[in-house]
C-alpha cells in the first residue's frame, strides 16, 4: 500500500505532467483556439483538489481500500485527461 505521502506525491507529479503537457501544446499550436486546451486544465486542478481532499479524508475505515480506490481513480482520470490532450491535435 502506498502511503498518504506518496500517494500525494503521485497525484501531484500525473497531473502537473498533465497541466505541462497542455501548455507544451499550446506553445507548440499558437495560432490554435485554447479554450480546449484551458478546459483540460481546469479539470486537471478540479481532480487534484478532489483526490487530495480524499487523501485527506480522516473518517475513513479501511485506508489501504480507500487509498487503493484513490490510486485507481487518478490512473482513470489521468488517462481520460491524457486522451483529450492527444485529440486536441
């Protein structure tokens, strides 16, 4: 099981790769419309506080379960997120 620090540590790292990847391709594609490319971003943050306020939930019973489900959801987000950046192209 990983633990809380780590499992923030890894949310931090997928999603800020994400938000990097998105403003890659904005500098790459200038002369392209960004409100796809700002809407990816925006949803990469809105996960970021999501999963760590669920990180940071105290009133959970079984962590290692919930830190399982945790890791799962950021590895399905970070995939859709993924996809949408490479259908901005």
């Amino acid at each position: 099981m990983a633990n809380k620090r780590d499992l923030k540590k890894d949310i931090n790292y997928v999603l800020g790769d994400i938000i990097e990847a998105v403003y890659v391709w904005e500098y790459n594609n200038t002369e392209k419309d960004t409100k796809k490319s700002d809407a990816i971003i925006d949803e990469a943050i809105e996960t970021f506080d999501s999963l760590i306020a669920k990180v940071n939930d105290r009133a959970v019973e079984d962590k290692k379960a919930h830190f399982k489900a945790i890791n799962q959801e950021l590895e399905d987000k970070g995939r859709a997120l993924i996809e949408k950046i490479n259908k901005l192209g």
